[in-house]
C-alpha cells in the first residue's frame, strides 16, 4: 500500500516536473508572442541571398561582408548542399548585390565551409582582416583571413582552434591576433541543445583569445550570441539570447571584463552592430523564439530591429525600428547602418535592404 502511494506521488512529481519545465521553456522562447508590425520605406530583398546570412559586418567606407549558408544542426536550412560563403556587397552602389568572394590560400577544402559570426579588424596601414567563425564537421575554428580589396577575394592566413573555444556562434577582433568569442555550446549536439533550452542550464560563456593567453573571461550566460565592441574600444556588449538580456562590460587593458550593466528585453536578442559614428546598437532579435527552433511554414519566424541609442547612459531609449511577422523576412539576426540605409540579416532566409 506505502509502496503503491510512493510510486503514484512519484509519477505525479514528474509529471508536473515536466509540465512545469514545459511551460517555463515555452515561456522562455515566448512562444506565443504576436508581433505588430513596423515599416520602413523602400524595402528590398538582396539578390543572391536565400539560405541566410546569419552575421554581416559594413566597413565605414561601405562595403558590407556577409556570412552566408549556416548548416546549424537542428535549424532550418532551405539548401543544404550550398557551400557556406562569404559575400560581398558594395553599399556604395545604387542597388547593391550581393557577390561571393573568392577564397585563396593553403590546404583547406573551401567548398566545406560553414560560416557563423564574422568580424573585421582594419591595422594602422588599412589591411582589413575578417575572422570568420566556421563550424567543420563537430569542430568550431576561427579562420583568419586578408582581405584583398583590389581583387575583391580573401587570402586565407591562418585556422585557430582551441579547447576553450569548442562550440563558437560569434566573435569580435580586437586586434589582428586577439578577439573574444561566445561559446554557445550547442553546434555539435542538438541533443544537449534541447536540454539546455528545456532546463535553463546557463553554461554558455566569453572566452578572450590572445597568441599569449586564452581564457574564460564571462560565465553563465543562458545562450550567448552576438557580440560587439564600443567605437573607442572600451566597452564590450554581449546578447544573452535567452535572458534576455544585453550585458555591458568595461574592457580592461589585460583583456578581462567588469561588468557594468545588464538591458532586460521582451525578444531574444542575437547579433549586436555598432554604429561607428553615433555608437548606437542595433540589434537584430527574434520576437516567437518557438518558431525560430521548431521552424513551421505555417507559423513563420518573424524579425525584429531594435535600436539603442545611449547605451551606457542611466535611461537608454530603445526602439523598435523594424518589426514584421516572417512573411517577408524569416528570423532577423543582425541589423547593421550605413548612410541612412538599415541592412537585415537572417539565419536562413534573405536579407532586408531599408531606407531609415
Ligand atoms: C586584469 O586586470 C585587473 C585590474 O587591473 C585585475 O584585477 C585582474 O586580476 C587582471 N586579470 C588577469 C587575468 O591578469
Ligand atoms: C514575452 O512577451 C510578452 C508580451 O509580448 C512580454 O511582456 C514578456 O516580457 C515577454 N517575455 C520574455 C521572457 O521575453
Ligand atoms: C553587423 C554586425 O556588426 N554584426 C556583428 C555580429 O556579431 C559579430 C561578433 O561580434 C560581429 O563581428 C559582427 O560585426
């Protein structure tokens, strides 16, 4: 009789164990968030782009690289035998496409190329060099490569892997041999993926990479994303995906990083740009996580762009510049400006050309 009471309490605790985490995690992704819809004139889809581009970076003179193809196990992918690339758009152009750059450079098999975050870093002398985060098979490396602006093609410098940097989705440079990573830890197991969705493990973190010293320099973050850098280099910001938070960090001179602040939102926020002249962040975000994970062509991942403007200020103002329920722009990712224009990127959809 005690027996059976047991085994009955038991199964009920799990039962509502489960329910409980069920609604939590539905909660977490805010499943079923309605979004109202906010324009902007002069909207084009680029050409070329049909199988996302995750991460893009402008230069200030307005060439804009894009990260394209994602192969994220798990998520959506409308073509999976399409090499990933690195495209090029001239924004200086009056209707700018997107082109593939050619890759040059030793030993490595281009064609298997799945690249995540990018970023650039531009020495004294004007060489711009791009990191590219690529995932290979289960593992995640950072490629470093020159940018040969004449030609328009990469050269390929260098592959850099470590056992601190196992699971990669974004990186900053901060010097032609330093930069910070955000591990998200789910690339190779979409197992242990769903896990850390349904249970909130929080075990995603930033790791600071020099040619000296590679460390952990931020812990316990649930799903760290995008990652950026103030224009003067002294402040760091970093999406929390599923906090949802953007964390703001001084950036100290031996690469350490003190917190400073933390901004709460009501959608997950993914990749954070810096508007080198104002500092404003932009911010691509995902309103109904659910659909962005469990991809439904009945319920289409919708976008969303929000702007902060003052960030480090007491009251930063936030506003939602873009907002649109997936029929035209599946799950933005990244928001970026260049003279009045706003750029959008996506996992794996399009990506958005806007007059602001
Ligand atoms: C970095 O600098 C800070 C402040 O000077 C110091 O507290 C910290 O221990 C240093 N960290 C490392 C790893 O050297
Ligand atoms: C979910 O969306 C609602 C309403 O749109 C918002 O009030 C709430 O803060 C959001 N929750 C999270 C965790 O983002
Ligand atoms: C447009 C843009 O700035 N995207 C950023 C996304 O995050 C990576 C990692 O920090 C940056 O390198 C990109 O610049």
């Amino acid at each position: 009789m005690a027996r059976g009471l047991l085994f009955l309490s038991l199964v009920f605790l799990t039962l509502a164990l489960v329910a409980e985490r069920r609604a939590a995690f539905r909660k977490r992704l805010n499943a079923s968030r309605e979004v109202k819809p906010v324009d902007l004139p002069h909207c084009r889809l680029i050409k070329g782009i049909e199988t996302g581009s995750e991460d893009l970076e402008i230069l200030p003179h307005g060439l804009a690289f894009l990260s394209c193809g994602i192969k994220y196990p798990g998520l959506k992918c409308f073509d999976p035998h399409k090499p990933g690339e690195i495209l090029l758009m001239d924004l200086n152009e009056k209707n700018p496409e997107a082109v593939a750059l050619p890759i040059h450079g030793d030993g490595v098999d281009w064609t298997s190329l799945n690249p995540h975050g990018i970023s650039t870093f531009t020495d004294e002398d004007n060489t711009v060099y791009l990191f590219v985060v690529n995932h290979r098979g289960l593992k995640t490396t950072v490629e470093v490569f020159k940018f040969q602006e004449d030609e328009r093609s990469l050269l390929h410098l260098k592959t850099i892997q470590h056992e601190l940097l196992p699971n990669m989705n974004d990186i900053v440079a901060v010097g032609r041999e330093h930069f910070y990573a955000t591990n998200d830890h789910y690339f190779s197991d979409p197992y242990l993926r769903s896990w850390e969705l349904y249970l909130g493990l929080k075990w995603s973190n930033v790791v600071y990479y020099s040619p000296s010293a590679v460390r952990e320099v931020v812990s316990g973050l649930d799903f760290a994303n995008g990652i950026n850098i103030s224009p003067d280099g002294n402040y760091l910001y970093i999406a929390e995906l599923l906090g949802p938070k953007i964390h703001v960090f001084e950036k100290l001179a031996n690469g350490s990083l003190t917190p400073l602040k933390s901004l709460v939102f009501d959608t997950l926020v993914d990749n954070l740009s810096v508007d080198p002249t104002t500092g404003d962040v932009w911010v691509g975000c995902h309103p109904d996580g659910m659909r962005i994970f469990f991809y439904d062509p009945e319920n289409l991942p919708a976008s969303e762009v929000l702007r902060i403007q003052n960030i480090l200020s007491p009251e930063p103002t936030v506003t939602r510049v873009y907002a649109e329920d997936g029929s035209v722009l599946q799950g933005s990712t990244v928001a970026s400006v260049f003279k009045g224009k706003l750029l959008i990127g996506t996992v794996f959809h399009r990506a958005l050309y806007c007059e602001l």
